[in-house]
C-alpha cells in the first residue's frame, strides 16, 4: 500500500477518530461512533481506501530528487 494520507490529514483523522469512539464509549452519541476506529486507523496507517479509489493524495510531494545541481 502507498500512503495517501498526509501529515495534517493524518492528525486531523487520529484526533477525530478518537473523539468520536470516546463519545460512543460514553454514550453520548450512540454505537455508529466506533466508525471513529477506522478513522484512527486510515490516520494511523496513512492510507485511505476512499482516497485510493478517488485518485487523492494529501501527502507531500518531495521534490528533492528532481533538483539538478547547478555548479
């Protein structure tokens, strides 16, 4: 697997995720929030199925390799 989920989008997807299975736990919204563990772990394992079947990519691109030295 390639990773699809960049670094922001990765804490954005861990906080949330976590978040909302700490509520289903406390039973404030109900069983739909453990979805949140999959949340965690598309954040944990930095890649989306959702991204990979729609073509998106949020991490960065490294644009080192393409630079040419200029002596």
């Amino acid at each position: 697997m390639k990773s699809n989920v960049g670094g922001i989008d990765r804490g954005i997807r861990i906080v949330v995720g976590l978040i909302l299975v700490g509520l289903a736990v406390l039973d404030f919204i109900g069983p739909w929030g453990y979805l949140g563990s999959i949340v965690v772990a598309t954040g944990v394992f930095k890649f989306c199925g959702a991204y990979a079947l729609f073509g998106f990519n949020t991490c960065a691109v490294n644009k080192s390799h393409n630079l040419e030295s200029t002596n």
